[in-house]
C-alpha cells in the first residue's frame, strides 16, 4: 500500500469530520460570496487547513495546490485539493459533495482519492495499482457505446458559462444519443463514479485541476480513458475533459466534437 494515499485517507477523513460536523449549524455560519454563483463556507477552508496540516505532519517539504489557499511551497511533490467539492450542493443540504486529493510528481499523478462525505465511500488509486473503492477493485463499466449510456455532465457556471452556446449544442446532441444524463454537482464524484462504472461517460468545460486531478488518476487505473477535447493530455490545464470506458469515450467524443466551436482550439 503506498503510504502516502494512506497520509491522504487520513486527511480526506479528518476533512469529512469537519464537513459532517457543520452540516447542521450551517445555516447559522458566516458564508461569503466569491465571485458569480460561487460560496465559499468556512468549512471549506477548515477542512482544507486540516488535510494541509494532515500531509505537512508526515510530508513538511511538499508542496500544495489548493482551491483556497493556492500554491504554497517549492517541490517536485505537489498535492492537489479540492478540500469540499460541491460547495453549492453542500450549501442547500444536497447531499452529494467530496474531498479530493492526488498527489503528482514531476507532473505526473501518482495517487488519487476521492472521499464521498455522505455515503462514506472512498474510491482510491496510485498509478500502476489499480483503482479501488472501500478497498474493492473497480472498473469502468463495459457499456458497448452511447445507445443505452448513463453520461455525467456538469452545466457552465461562473465564468465558464461563455461555452454556454456550445455546451447546450454538445448537450442537446448528448441527449439524443444517451439513454440518460446526469448533473450531480460534484465533478471529482462524478469522475469516481465513471471510475466504478456508475456512469458510462463524462465530460465538463471550465474545470479547475483540483476537480480532476484525482479522478482522472482513478478512471485511468480502473480501465476508462480521460482526455481533454482534442484527445490530449491538456485537461489539468484547459479545465476541459471527456471520459469514459473506451467505447463510450469514442463515441461521446465523436459526438461532441462537431460543437465545440473556438473551445476546440483549446
Ligand atoms: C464545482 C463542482 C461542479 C462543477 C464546477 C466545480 P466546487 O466545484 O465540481 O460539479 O460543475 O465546475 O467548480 O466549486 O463545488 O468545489
Ligand atoms: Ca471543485
Ligand atoms: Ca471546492
């Protein structure tokens, strides 16, 4: 077992303690806006103070990169979190919402682990080891194409939300292909449950490396392929992905491709 995704189940779990424990004064805790139809709790930020601390404990020249707290720190080690993925699910009581933390070095992704709070599931990997769930193997689902797929989405929001014209052309062709789609709210969760073969497909524009980071680790060990949308390995940086087991990967690609418009360049 690679200890260092048992450092980052320690800290996903302290983290999960402090999700769980507020879920209920919530209403009465200080909440600031950042941005458009974006909130940042305070339980975000304690919950990412307590995986830093967590992995400085064990690790205290490694560095970070944190949805709150940004970079810190000067390393070939670089732990990538998203301490509440699915603030807004999490701020009307809807309970789909992680932690997600993956560790790369030298720019690659060595593990992965993504925390469901509610379900207390916790789906894992380090690269070369397979991907696992509550310490059971996973695998991408083996669904033969897009006819008969169940394919997660995330709909733009905040400034991302100039694709909107692209995103609902991608979506209405999505939609007649697929036999459902979903929109949780949680892209790490989303991208775990492509993982275990809960959903057959995904894609999203204008995500942030923390929303990705370990689940692209985690479809990738469990079988599935995860690109941005020219087929590349750009998605940490463009925030634009498409995933799948291979077949529904293909074909949701395909599918999408003739309407990305100027999104295709990048
Ligand atoms: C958001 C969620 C959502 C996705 C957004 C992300 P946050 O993360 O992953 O599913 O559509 O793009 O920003 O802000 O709740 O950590
Ligand atoms: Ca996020
Ligand atoms: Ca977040």
């Amino acid at each position: 077992m690679n200890p260092m995704l048992n450092i980052a189940r320690q800290a996903a779990l302290n983290a999960g303690d402090i999700i769980v424990r507020n879920i209920n004064r919530l209403q009465r805790m200080q909440v600031t806006k950042k941005g458009r139809n974006d909130y940042v709790t305070e339980v975000d930020r304690l919950a990412e103070q307590e995986i830093i601390g967590t992995i400085r404990h064990s690790y205290p020249d490694h560095a970070f990169l944190a949805e709150e707290s940004g970079q810190s720190g000067e390393s070939d080690l670089v732990w990538i979190i998203d301490p509440l993925d699915g603030t807004t699910n999490y701020l009307h009581g809807f309970p789909v919402f992680a932690v997600s933390i993956a560790l790369q070095i030298n720019g690659r992704l060595e593990c992965g682990l993504i925390y469901d709070v509610m379900r207390q599931e916790i789906f894992e990997a380090s690269r070369g080891q397979g991907a696992k769930v509550d310490g059971h193997r996973i695998r991408v689902s083996k669904q033969a194409g897009l006819q008969g797929a169940l394919i997660g989405t995330g709909f733009p929001f905040r400034n991302n939300n100039r694709w909107l014209d692209e995103y609902m052309e991608m979506l209405k062709a999505v939609i007649k292909s697929a036999s459902g789609i979903r929109r949780p709210g949680a892209a790490a969760l989303d991208l775990a449950y492509v993982a275990a073969g809960r959903l057959d497909g995904f894609w999203e524009t204008g995500l942030s490396p923390w929303d990705m980071a370990a689940g692209t680790l985690i479809i990738r060990e469990a079988g599935g392929f995860v690109t941005d949308f020219s087929g590349g390995e750009t998605f940490l940086e463009s925030g634009n992905i498409i995933a799948g087991n291979p077949k529904v990967y293909k074909e949701l690609m395909k599918t999408i491709h003739p309407h990305l418009g100027a999104l295709g360049a990048l």
